[in-house]
C-alpha cells in the first residue's frame, strides 16, 4: 500500500510522552557552572514534574495561522517513510531535536534512492524542525534545497508541493525578521494556488500577508486583506478557513484597539467553529473572546470566556492558555482563595503536555508566577499544598526547566530559563552567580536571534553590574539594551502578541524602566559635575522612551517626516525661548534645562516618585475647582521649586520670554501655566508651549500666511453620550472666530459629520481646523476620541481625517471642549497621540472642559491676538489667557490655565 508523504503542521495533536528525569546528572553539571548554594543544591535534589503557569506559548503558527498541508500522496519505500512518519510524530510531541535527527537520516535514503520530489518534502519539514529550534542558518538551507529540487520538477504537477515549501519559507522569513520578504513569498504562493485552482490555497496565503502586514506594524494593510478574505469567505460554506480568518481579524483589531469590531469578528468566528463543530477552534474563538473583554476590563466576562475554554478545547496548551489568563487576573486583583482554588486544576493540566519548548516556557513562567504568589498571598498557615512557598520552589522549576531545554537543545528556551534564574538569584542579592547566569543566557539569546529576550538579559546584567558597582558596564549593557528596544520599536506588538506568545511585553513593566533607569544611572554617573554630552543623551533617552510609548498606544510607529532639533529652534530662529526637560525617577526629579546659545545643564529635587506623583494628581483634582485657589496656590508653587526656582534668575537674565517643556509622566496631566511662585502664576510671566519630543516638523510661523479655518461644533451631544452636556456657546465662539478676520467655513450640528469634515479638509487647503466639540484623551486608544454628529470619532481615525488634503499641511489644530480622562493619570498620552495622529504642526487642547461662554472668550481673544501682529502661537495663547485671568468672573486657574498649545510655538 502506498504511503502517504506530508509536509506538516505546527499544530498536529499533542501526544503525551514521559519525561527524562536525569536529576543526578543534571545535578552534577548544574552545580558545577552553577557554583548553586547549599540551599539551592538541596532543592534541584527534589525536582519533580509541576504544575506550570503563566501563558504558555503555541508552536510556530499563531492562533491566526493555518497550519501548512498537504494533500500529495506519494508511493515511497517503507523504511523511508517509516523516517518520516516518525519525524512527524516527533515534531507534533515538540521534541524538535529529535525529530531533526530522524528527518536527516529520510533525507539520505531519499538522496541515495533518486527520490527528488520525496527529498524536497522531507527537507522543508526539516526546515520547519529546524525553525522551531532557532537553526536559522541549517532552516534556510533545507528550505532552500528543496526548493531547488522543486524547480526542477514539472511546476504544473507539482504547484501544491512548491507553494507548501514556499509557505514554509515565509515562515522561515518572518521568524529571522525578514518580513517584506515573508510577504512577498506569500504573494507569490497565492498566484500558484490561483494557478491550481486552489481557492483555499489562495486564502491560507492572504492570512498569512495579513500576519506579515501585521509583523511590520501595518494593521490597517492587515485588516483590509483581512476583511477581503471575510468578503471573499462570506457567501461560501463554513470552513476551517473562514473561522481561522475572523478570528485572525478579530484578533488584529483588538490590537487596534476597536474592541467592539473585534468582539464582533470574534462572535462570528465562535458561531462557524461551532457550526464545524471544531472543538479545537471552539476554544481557540473562546480564548480570543476572553482577550477581548480583559481588555476592556471587563474581569467577569473574560474569567467566563477562559472557564468555558477549558471545558470545550481538546487541546492540554488551549486549556492551559485560558487558565493562566484567568490566574493572571486572579493574582492582580489579589484574590488569593481563588488562587489557590485554580492552582491544582492547572496543575493537572500541565502534566498532560509534552516536553517541548511550549512546556518549559510554562516551568519558566509559573516560577514567576510562584513569586507572586508567595509575595501577595497563601500564608503558611492555609491548607492548600501552595502554601508556604518559598525561593526554593522557583529554583526548582527553573533549574528543571533549564535541563529539559538542554534535553531539547533548545537555546531560546534555555536562554529565557537562564535570563529568570538569574533574576531569581538577584532577588536575593547573590549577584556573582547572577551575573553568571545572565551572561550565558545572553550569549544563547544572541546566537537565537531572540532580540526579546536578548534585551530583557542586557537590561538585568545592567542592574547587576550597577547593583556591584560597575557604572560603566552598567551604562553598556543598559546601552545594549536601548538599542535592542528600538530595533524591536516599530514591532512591539508583534513580539507581544505574533512571534513569541510566551514572551510578553507589558509596557509599563517590562519597557518603560529600561529607559527610565538608564537616564537615572547616566545621570548618577556625573559624579556631581554636570556633562553636556551625559545631559544630552540622557534627553535623547528621555524622547526615545516617549516615542515609544506613542508608539504602543498606537500600537504602530509614529512622528514620521522632516523634523529639526529644538536647540537649533531657539538658538538660531527664536532666541528667547527656553527648554526644559523635567525627568522623574525613583528617588529624585531632575530637570535638564537649554537655554539659548548657552550649554545644557541640569538640577535636580530629592524627592521619591511616589511623592512626586501623589502631589501631581492632588493638584491636577484641585485645578478644576474654581473655589479651590489657594491649596491650587499652596501645591502649584511646590512644583514651581522643583521645576523653575533654581533656573529663574537665570531666564530673566537671558530675557526669555517663552518656556517649552517635554514633560515627562503624570506631568503632562497638568498646564504648566497654572504653576505658582508665590507671587505670579507662571503664565503672568511667559508663554508657554508643550512639545512631545525634541524636534519640530518643519516649524515655520503661521502668521506670514493667510488664516483659513474649517470650523465644526456640536450644540447638543449625539445620542447614546449623556453625561456630555450641551455646547450653546459654539455660535459665538464661531463668530468670535469671524470677526478676528479669520476666513471661516463652518459644519454646525447635523452637518459636522466625519464624512463631511474628511470631505471639506480634502476639498480646500485649510491651515486650521478648529472643533468645537466634546472628545475625551485617555492612556487608552479606545477611550481617545471626540464626538460630531453621529456618535464618536477615534484619535486613531484622525491621520485619515486631517491629511487627506494633499495640498497643506494643518498648521494649527484646536480642540476646544476636550478634556482627559477622570482619574486616569496618564490621560495626557491620549492628548499628544491626538496632537501627533492629526499631523498638525501646533496643537491647542483643554486638559479639561471649562464654561462655554469663558470658552468662546478665550477662543475670540486667542484669534484676535494671532492675527493682530507678527507675534508667535504661543505668544496669543499667552495673552488670551491673561484676558481670562483679568477678567473678575475668571480669575480662578480652573478657567484660564486648562488650554495647553502643543508642538510648533512659533
């Protein structure tokens, strides 16, 4: 009977296999490179198989990738393709190592028998063995081999074995980081399947350009193939096809940050899986759905998504994936008997899966997980097996899991294993051994091409090396680290959600202290003795972290186009201007000052973080209330002496009349104009402009140019937003605009509608567009957005919407009823996402919604001053604020101090 030779999957069925123990050997060499201390030595003496937890990563598909098929029956000899059946097997348990070693012996018998086609599927099945150990170098040359072979063959017989192999080069591709060829590759396995007449062929490869649009931080490409496929799948019969595809959009738009449409997507994908009755991609739509609504914390509906999850997948990794996001829940809301209720079932669940690389990121991850627990919850004193944990119970794990990446020769998995022993040995401040382990994962992550690991290592042999002492190793391997982050910037959500699901990335956790710690230690390393070339970096660090955070709010990279550096603004083009960086770190604030023609320098408040901040959103609470002027005096005039009092003698003597600030943090949440010295708020003084990095877009003035305003307001909130109350202002405000001598069009109520601002923005060349409408800024994408008549518009809509003109750029955009988020106290995230989304050269925006009639006052005041004379934004912010702050129904800062002028100040 003749055999059947496959190219295979990812995601064939697990089958469970016994574990190797080997603990004497292990023992032996562990301790030896290990140098372990007694107490550690005694642990690893009593490794067992244990429960995992944490999320436990697939093979090389993602949940929104199919696995590669075949359906090419060959007649082969037995032995050969006994090989072959064997190496499957072998792949499908994880044992890629092994299953390497049997695929090789197939390849000679196949080459010493002739069999070139046979030769060519076993050699791109090698290629994915070898893909999934991290062999870039062996992986590309099987792949390249057997397609070789294949064009050697008669195309027209073979084309589904070639656009196979050709798929299984894709993935090659986009695992090395190749992504544009990754998709190129996949365009070309579409035109073959379109030559086959293989319409299922033709959508597997459009779900696969998706994920690579997706890889190279280009989700709208990746939702419109997407949703091409959806159209393309709508009228046909369910199909594995077509539940993998929503799934993979709905999935994408998460990221996007469009719950409801992915939710939608998602529901879509459950019903057809349902329908299929798949119970594995049952699970997989279940799954996808307790995503969704974690993310719109929705704790309850997620918690029911992942129970159900567990009752319906098949699969062992599917059941542990939901139980470990459920856990991760649990253990953030510090439900500790819930915890330990969930615990043994997980347990039991994990020793259902085999050795594998999915199996040790699980042992690595629920020593992480034990941490928590034994810092947060289950006292010594519980019933539960889980209580009483110790250091030791980690060490366990991670010494096992260490020994069975090895069993595997899995250097990526040993790499992370080693990266949190050694974090398990910092915690205990046993920093030789530490720095030891860090150093050999960091070689094995380097030679992985595991750039999310590698910075992970780097950073840790960075706070070891500052922990002994070592400033400058430390500065170095914080360097690396940076630097590994920003190759990795325009794909951060790829490596949390795509590559390496095992690998999370949590912004405020796992990104934002590598920068900030490296500014605190460059600036520890002046020894009291300011360095410019120190300072400077240090501020470039300072941008390179804000840049970065935009970037995952978006979730794509940003603040594309011609920019010029800020020192070069105000030492040459605008010579009273001053910049000040204010920097908060652990344990002091810092503020790195550029005057104009002069050095840079700095100066620094002892003061811890948490000081700095409880200040900060006490006084952002006070600001808004009109009757709260003097503790708003009392707070405002603190941070007036950490950011300006050492600095002020000297601006009076540079005659600086402006002040721009890159603010840093919870900062941004309040208007610098509102700062008090005692005597003078801060705006009575200067005018003042805020600035997201340290460059400008092409700054050029805006009163040497005649004023064009598109003007658009909402009276009334649109139904479905009730705690919006109404605008009955906008039409003086509008007229206020008129009369300035502004030229205006104007979309009122009914007719500001997104379609008819897109379609006047792109009809006439506009230099600002002003919005008088209710609109909302958060540290969320999905709760950033302002309102027009039919219901709300996103911030992320807002590239489309304001630069599809062509013809000029917007110089001048105002949001003049906005306001950021209640208690959210990074809202002002959302603001500059607003700012840098829009492409507007300035920006001006309220913190918070004030009085309408005030508004127009401002708005009337503002306009008047700009088109008066030659004087700059900022300047006409400055002195329509100082009318409001005259006027005796506006004196409190609740009134004038809310509007904030972002970017271009000139």
């Amino acid at each position: 009977m003749a055999k059947t030779t496959r190219i295979f999957g990812a995601n064939s069925p697990n089958r469970s296999r016994s574990r190797e123990t080997a603990k004497t050997r292990w023992l032996t060499s562990l301790a030896h490179f290990l140098r372990l201390p007694l107490y550690f030595l005694v642990a690893l003496l009593c490794i067992v198989g244990s429960p995992v937890l944490a999320k436990v990563p697939g093979s090389i598909n993602s949940s929104s990738q199919l696995p590669v098929n075949s359906i090419i029956s060959l007649a082969v000899p037995t032995d050969a393709a006994s090989l072959l059946q064997q190496g499957k097997v072998l792949y499908s348990n994880g044992n890629f190592a092994k299953a390497v070693e049997v695929l090789q012996q197939a390849v000679q018998i196949y080459k010493q028998q002739g069999e070139s086609l046979t030769l060519a599927v076993t050699l791109s099945n090698l290629s994915l063995a070898y893909q999934q150990l991290g062999a870039w170098s062996q992986a590309q040359q099987a792949i390249t081999e057997s397609l070789n072979l294949l064009q050697g063959q008669d195309k027209n017989q073979n084309l589904q074995i070639f656009a196979q192999s050709l798929d299984i080069q894709g993935r090659l591709q986009l695992a090395m980081g190749k992504s544009e060829a990754a998709l190129a590759t996949w365009q070309q396995t579409e035109e073959i399947y379109k030559q086959a007449d293989n319409q299922s062929g033709v959508v597997r490869s459009l779900i696969n350009q998706a994920q690579a649009w997706r890889t190279q931080g280009f989700y709208p490409r990746a939702i419109k193939t997407l949703d091409r496929i959806s159209q393309t799948l709508k009228s046909q019969p369910d199909s594995l096809e077509k539940t993998v595809s929503l799934r993979s959009l709905g999935d994408t738009l998460l990221v996007l940050g469009d719950l409801k449409k992915s939710h939608q997507a998602l529901k879509e994908s459950l019903i057809i899986a349902q329908n299929l009755k798949s119970s594995a991609d049952i699970g997989a739509s279940l799954f996808s759905l307790g995503n969704n609504a974690r993310k719109q914390n929705q704790k309850k509906q997620a918690i029911a998504y992942y129970q159900q999850t567990v009752a319906v997948s098949p699969s062992p990794l599917a059941k542990v994936q939901a139980q470990l996001n459920h856990l991760g829940l649990l253990i953030k809301d510090k439900e500790w008997a819930k915890v330990q209720t969930l615990l043994p079932s997980i347990e039991s669940h994990l020793n259902q899966l085999p050795l594998s690389r999915a199996s040790i990121y699980a042992n690595v991850n629920f020593a992480q997980s034990l941490a928590k627990v034994k810092s947060g919850g289950l006292q010594a004193s519980s019933q539960s097996s889980y209580a009483g944990l110790s250091t030791k119970d980690s060490a366990k794990l991670l010494a096992s899991a260490i020994q069975q990446s090895r069993s595997l020769e899995d250097k990526r998995a040993e790499a992370y294993a080693l990266k949190s022993l050694g974090g398990l040995y910092e915690e205990t401040r046993q920093w030789s051994e530490a720095q030891d382990l860090t150093r050999q994962g960091l070689a094995l992550a380097q030679s992985s091409n595991a750039p999310e690991i590698t910075y992970s290592l780097e950073w840790q042999l960075g706070r070891l090396l500052w922990a002994q002492k070592d400033i400058n190793g430390a500065i170095a391997a914080y360097d690396a680290a940076v630097n590994t982050l920003e190759s990795l910037r325009r794909d951060l959500v790829v490596n949390k959600d795509v590559v390496n699901q095992d690998v999370q990335f949590d912004f405020r956790d796992s990104v934002e202290p590598v920068y900030r710690q490296s500014v605190e230690l460059l600036l520890q390393s002046q020894k009291g003795k300011p360095d410019e070339k120190i300072l400077e970096k240090a501020r470039e660090r300072i941008e390179a972290l804000q840049l970065a955070e935009l970037d995952d709010f978006f979730q794509e990279a940003c603040l594309q186009g011609q920019k010029v550096a800020l020192d070069r603004v105000v030492d040459k083009d605008n010579t009273k201007a001053a910049i000040l960086y204010p920097i908060i770190l652990r344990d002091e604030l810092q503020v790195i000052v550029k005057i104009p023609t002069q050095s840079l320098q700095s100066y620094s408040t002892k003061i811890s973080q948490a000081k700095v901040e409880k200040l900060l959103i006490e006084l952002r609470r006070n600001l808004v209330d009109p009757t709260a002027t003097k503790i708003v005096q009392t707070q405002s005039q603190e941070v007036y002496s950490w950011l300006l009092k050492p600095i002020e003698a000297q601006l009076q003597k540079s005659s600086v009349d402006t002040l721009v600030f890159v603010l840093d943090g919870p900062l941004r949440n309040l208007p610098m104009a509102a700062l008090y010295d005692g005597k003078q708020y801060l705006v009575e003084k200067y005018a003042i402009a805020l600035s997201v990095g340290l460059q400008l877009l092409d700054p050029k003035p805006l009163v040497k140019q005649q004023m064009r305003a598109l003007t658009a307001g909402l009276t009334m909130p649109p139904p479905g937003f009730p705690k919006f109350a109404p605008l009955l202002a906008i039409k003086s405000e509008f007229d206020g605009i008129a009369k300035a001598g502004v030229s205006t069009t104007s979309l009122l109520d009914g007719d500001f509608k997104k379609k008819n601002l897109e379609s006047e923005i792109g009809a006439a060349s506009f230099n600002i567009v002003h919005l008088a409408t209710h609109g909302q800024f958060s540290s969320r994408l999905e709760d950033t957005f302002i309102l027009d008549f039919d219901g709300q518009i996103n911030v992320k809509d807002f590239d489309t919407l304001f630069r599809s003109q062509g013809k000029t750029v917007v110089e001048l955009l105002v949001l003049s009823a906005c306001q950021t988020a209640t208690g959210d106290s990074r809202a002002a995230l959302g603001l500059a996402g607003a700012a840098v989304r829009a492409g507007a050269r300035s920006t001006i925006a309220s913190l918070w919604q004030i009085d309408d009639e005030s508004t127009a006052m401002f708005v009337s005041a503002f306009y008047r001053e700009l088109k008066s004379g030659k004087i700059t934004k900022a300047e006409a912010v400055h002195r329509a604020q100082l009318q409001l702050l005259k006027h005796p129904n506006y004196r409190a800062p609740s009134f004038w101090s809310a509007y904030v002028l972002i970017g271009n100040w000139l």
